[in-house]
C-alpha cells in the first residue's frame, strides 16, 4: 500500500472568542486559501476531504454540513466527518490514500468552544446513564484525576506548574498560541486553585480554532513539499469509558498505541495534553528517552481548540520536518474524558 505524507498545514489564531458563527466557515476559509497557496494545490486536486467537529458544541444537529461552504459547491466533492476531534478525520483520510482510493486528501477540523459552557457541554460525552445524569464538568473530573496522582505520589503541585511554565515559555514562538510567555512557577503556585487541586496555568484556556491539512501520497507530497513527513504509523486505542473501572493516574490505551510504533529515535514528541498532570501521565506511558523535546508549539495548555487541537499536534510535529527541525517526530492526539481515547502517529522525513 501507498506511504501517506504530511504536505501541508495551517491553523487560525488560538483566541478566547470570534465574532465568527459556529460553523467555523470564517475561520476555514482563510487557512484553507493559505494551506493551496503553499502547497500549489487547488480544490480541484483533493481527492477526499474529512472533518471533524461537534454538533453538541455548535448547538445544532448535522453543523458540518454547515462548514462544507468553506470548501464552495463546485465541484461536487467525495467528503466525510467524525464527530469528534480531527485527528480521527486524519486517520480516516491516511486509510483512504493506503488503500488507493485517492492520493490526495484534506483534513479539517474547527470548533467555536466560546458559544457555550465548555465544562458543561462536555459532561454530556459521559455515561448516559450513571455519571451523565449528575453532570460533572470536564474541569472537576480532571481535579478528581489529578488528586489520585497527589495522593499515590506520582507528581506534586510544583511539577504540574513546571509544565505550565515550560509550555508558556515554547508557546512565545508560536504566533497561533493564545497564551505565552515567561511565567514563574513560584508565582504559579500562588494562585488560587479552580478544581482543587487544579489552579488555572493547569487547565488549557476556552478556544476558538481551526486547522487544515492536507495529505498525498508519499510520491506526490514530493511535488508538493520539498521535505514531506511520512506517516510511518498511526495507532489509536480506547480504554473503558466507565471512569470507575481504570486507573486514571495511567493511559493504558496510549501504552498500548505505544507498544506499536517504532518511537526509536523519536527528536520531538507533540502531545496533545489539555490539563498539566495529563502530560505528565502521558510522557510516562510513551516512555520516551531523555532528550525528547515535549510539545515545542506550546500544546493545548496555551490554546485548546476543540476538534482540531488533536490535528494541530500533528500539524505541528509535520512542519517541525518540512522546515528541517526534526527528522523522526511523534504527534498524539485524545478524546473523551480523562485521556479515555488516545491516537498516536509517527512522522519521519524521507
């Protein structure tokens, strides 16, 4: 089957709200005419597109059919979606150029997480029937998942702001973050908590955002990149939704993703990790050498876009190759409550 390559990616602003509709076409459009202009592609040339966003977060059934204005009527176009974040859409795309039914394929994904209470929105991906009912918020299961880690001595509140400092200080570089900068762990630790023991620089910002790529063929991306990355393996497990039935302070489906991939030489590993102790739960299950930089964008820490965050991760660690900055590089991308799905892919320039 046909290697599949990164050939290009772009994403809009990491900002805490737009003035934009829910259907993410104004921030489509203007990443979408950026990703043809460095590719010399056109709409014509894309074999397959794919999205992934939410109709629970844009508060309307079917809101991808919305965003397909983004991509214009003509001409008629071979599309699908996933509802949930577009990491998932790539791997839909990646299986449609391995089996040859295309060799070019777009990737989307967009959400406008500021029309509503994100906390909230996202109690209602829980059990329908035991947790869903009591409406945990996102914000309280991740303090519930990082007291266990407290409490076992797997991490302390000081490593969590290292995190959060390390992840401000990448993201100055990063012109899409929403949040950068040098921060001091000190003054982290002084503020007060938001879900105990999880203070603010602990929890990525509310986002609205959206990020494009595109895949070809390992031979065509040659055309249209001068150094693509390859995707030498795409892994994705689940582990049980049932939060009373694992042990939160691990990831074993990303342990077993992991086990997969060949992550030997590995330079860079882009992990897309929303709260601070779940990079650290993470880093341990990728079991990683020493020497690996982690998530030198910035990560979801300093903007969390949902349904294209995920993508990004593997935008990011794809330029980090075309520019030359790395030649073997690992995205990971989650989903669902508490790190309960996770997708990794290796990327190797060629």
């Amino acid at each position: 089957m046909p290697e599949v390559a990164v050939a290009g990616f772009a994403q809009a602003p990491n900002v805490r709200e737009t003035a934009g509709t829910t259907n993410g076409v104004e921030m489509l459009v203007p990443i979408l005419a950026e990703v043809f202009a460095a590719t010399g592609l056109s709409k014509q040339d894309i074999g397959f597109w794919c999205s992934g966003s939410s109709d629970y977060l844009a508060g309307r059934a079917f809101s991808f059919i919305a965003a397909v204005d983004a991509l214009g009527a003509f001409p008629p176009i071979h599309e699908s979606h996933v509802e949930m974040d577009a990491a998932w859409a790539l791997y839909e795309a990646w299986l449609q150029i391995r089996t040859g039914e295309v060799d070019t394929a777009l990737v989307y994904g967009f959400g406008k997480a500021s029309a509503g209470q994100l906390r909230r929105v996202l109690a209602l991906q829980l059990d329908p029937y035991v947790l869903a009912p009591l409406w945990p918020d996102s914000l309280a299961l991740a303090g519930l998942q990082a007291r266990l880690g407290l409490d076992a001595g797997l991490w302390s509140e000081k490593d969590l702001a290292e995190v959060a400092a390390r992840s401000r200080a990448d993201a100055a570089g990063n012109p899409a973050a929403q949040l950068s900068g040098e921060v001091d762990v000190a003054a982290l630790l002084d503020t007060p908590y938001v879900a105990d023991p999880l203070r603010a620089h602990d929890i990525s910002p509310v986002t609205d955002g959206a990020a494009v790529l595109v895949l070809a063929s390992a031979e065509r991306a040659k055309d249209l990149v001068d150094r693509p990355a390859v995707l030498a393996g795409v892994e994705h497990r689940i582990d049980s939704p049932v939060l009373g039935a694992r042990d939160l302070t691990r990831s074993p489906s990303t342990e077993a993703a992991a086990r997969n991939l060949d992550l030997d030489g590995v330079e860079l590993a882009e992990l897309h990790t929303p709260f601070t102790h779940q990079e650290l739960i993470v880093r341990t299950a990728l079991g990683l050498r020493d020497g690996v930089r982690i998530t030198p964008s910035g990560g979801a820490l300093t903007g969390n876009p949902m349904f294209s965050a995920g993508l990004a991760r593997i935008g990011e660690a794809a330029a980090r190759i075309h520019r030359g900055e790395a030649s073997k590089a690992l995205a990971h991308a989650t989903s669902g409550p508490a790190l309960q799905q996770n997708l990794l892919a290796v990327l190797e320039a060629r």
